[in-house]
C-alpha cells in the first residue's frame, strides 16, 4: 500500500519503502502515481497524496486497485 507512516501487517519492509520512496530527494517526475490494493488499504491515502504534493510538486494519480 502506498501510504506513509503506515505499517501493514505481516510486510514488515512496508513503511521503510514507501517512506524512502516517497520522500526520496531530487526527484523531479512531475507526476507520482499510486497503485494498490484499495478495497484493503485505505489508511493513511490522503494524507499520503497532501505530503507528495507539498513536498514534490508533483501531480499525484491514484489509480484504480491492482487486478488480483
């Protein structure tokens, strides 16, 4: 799940990666996107989205859950 300061049960890397992704200095895409399994994980989205935008700039997409 692309959220920060979030841990998921049982993926215990989770945080630290989206964290390090998420936050990764010098990126200049000008678009982030967002993918996930939505109907599991929806803690922590928005915030996520407002923190990516003030911190990158960038144009934040989230699209529609991950097929399974």
């Amino acid at each position: 799940m692309p959220a920060l300061d979030t841990d998921v049960a049982g993926v215990p890397n989770c945080r630290a990666i989206n964290d390090k992704s998420c936050r990764s200095p010098g990126t200049s895409a000008r678009y982030r996107l967002l993918h996930s399994t939505w109907d599991r994980y929806l803690d922590g989205v928005a915030e996520t989205v407002t923190a990516l935008k003030k911190q990158t700039g960038a144009r934040v997409i989230v699209l529609g859950s991950v097929p399974w």
